[in-house]
C-alpha cells in the first residue's frame, strides 16, 4: 500500500509539472526527465494494483485513468476496507 501511495503522488506531482512547464517556459530538458518519470509512475500504480489482493475490479479499471488513477485506486480501497 506504501508503494501505491508512493506512486500515485509522483504520479499526480509529475503530470502537473509536465503541464506547468508546457503551458509556460516548455523547456525540452524539463519534458525529458519528468516525462519518463511519470511514465514510470503510472505503470507502477498500475501493476501494484493488479497485484493487490483482494482489488476489486473497479480498482483495477480506475488504476487506468491517467494522471489520478492512483488517488481513486487509493480512495476505492480504503472505501471497501470500511
């Protein structure tokens, strides 16, 4: 779970970074570290939560949305361990 909650921030803290620097100085250098970075991010949110026990299905589907997915993945299984 410590790894999902890693994942999801550098996830989310990433993309908006990327944004921030595309929608202002769009420095080539800036995409280049943060894109792999996020890219890396995503797909370990997703296949941490794949391998999850006892991830429901609609945790495996949200882990897919880009950029928030870990945050919902988070939030669905802290909602079904109520």
């Amino acid at each position: 779970m410590k790894l999902l909650k890693i994942a999801a921030a550098v996830e989310a803290v990433t993309v908006c970074l990327l944004f921030l620097n595309l929608f202002t100085v769009h420095w080539p250098a800036v995409s280049s570290a943060l894109g792999p970075t996020h890219g890396t991010a995503y797909l370990v949110t997703i296949v941490t939560t794949l391998a999850t026990a006892g991830a429901s299905v609609r945790a495996k589907l949200l882990a897919f949305v880009p950029a928030v997915g870990g945050y919902l993945v988070l939030r669905e299984l802290s909602a079904r361990k109520r």
